[in-house]
C-alpha cells in the first residue's frame, strides 16, 4: 500500500545559521513519519518538511522546532 506524503513548510523567524539549521533538520529526521526535511535552498528561513500523515503530524513537527528555541509558524500543508 502507498503512503502519501504531505509537505510542510516552517517559517524560522531567527536566523538559520549553517550550524543551528543543520541541527534542526538533523532532529526533524529523526522524527518516526518524516521522510525529508531541509532549509529552503532559496529563503534560509524555511524549514522544508515531508512527512506521512499516518505516522506523525504537522504539531508533532512544529513542537520540535519550538522545542529547540526557535520562534517559527507553519505556513503550507
């Protein structure tokens, strides 16, 4: 059976620094459901994210960037 992935995208008011935007990333990952996450290569306050709804959800994803100190909202589903 296909899963279907949705994409979400958070918007990091800080700054993404290479070294705190991998970090993030890095433990978006480790998300049980998240297949793909990353910074936007074209606005670096993005937080690119795909994930499978059945596994995990958008305030699972958003609570662990506010969990890292980031002030952020989530702006597509």
């Amino acid at each position: 059976m296909a899963h279907t992935l949705v994409n979400i995208m958070v918007d990091v008011k800080q700054s993404l620094a290479c070294e705190s935007g991998e970090a993030l990333v890095e433990e978006l990952r480790r998300l049980h459901g998240v297949s793909r996450a990353r910074v936007s290569p074209w606005i670096s306050r993005l937080v690119l994210v795909d994930f499978d709804p059945m596994l995990t959800n958008t305030q699972r994803i958003f609570g662990a960037v506010v969990y890292h100190g980031f002030d952020a909202r989530l702006v597509g589903l």
